[in-house]
C-alpha cells in the first residue's frame, strides 16, 4: 500500500515538472549521485532552484540528457533489422 502511494506521489511530481518544463535527470544510485555532486556518502535527490551563472553547465547536462534517451530509444529496437538499414 505504501509503494502504491509513494508510486502516485513521484507520478504527480513527474507530472508537475513536465508541465512547467522542469527537467528530471535520473541516476543509477545514491551513490553515483552522491559523487556527481562531490558529497559523502549518499545523496538521495537534489534540485537546482537557480541555475544563473551556470548556464553553459546547466545546457550541457540537457544535452547529455537528450543524447541518453536517444541513444535509449535506439537500443529499446536494436532487435529490428530493419531500423538500421
């Protein structure tokens, strides 16, 4: 019950930044994340209020976030021959 609830949660929040084009980046773990942002030992979630001054860093990171998914939604069809001829 609980899991179902927190599910609901993290879907109104998915929901919420979508429609305010807010952009979630996703990670492996606490612990890549914790290393991303150089802090010890876990980090569970960050948020980036303002990102001014940053801009170029900010950007770089959407595009590598762009690059994943498409790369992602090249491998979910991988499996057909014909996507790649």
């Amino acid at each position: 019950l609980f899991s179902v609830e927190l599910s609901a949660d993290v879907d109104k929040i998915k929901e919420i930044c979508a429609s305010n084009q807010i952009e979630i980046l996703w990670t492996s773990s606490k612990h890549n994340l914790a290393k991303a942002v150089k802090k010890w030992p876990i980090v569970s979630a960050i948020a980036i209020l303002d990102y001014s001054g940053a801009e170029d860093a900010y950007n770089a990171a959407i595009q590598t976030l762009a690059n994943f998914m498409a790369c992602c939604r090249i491998a979910d069809h991988v499996d057909q021959p014909s996507f790649f001829a």
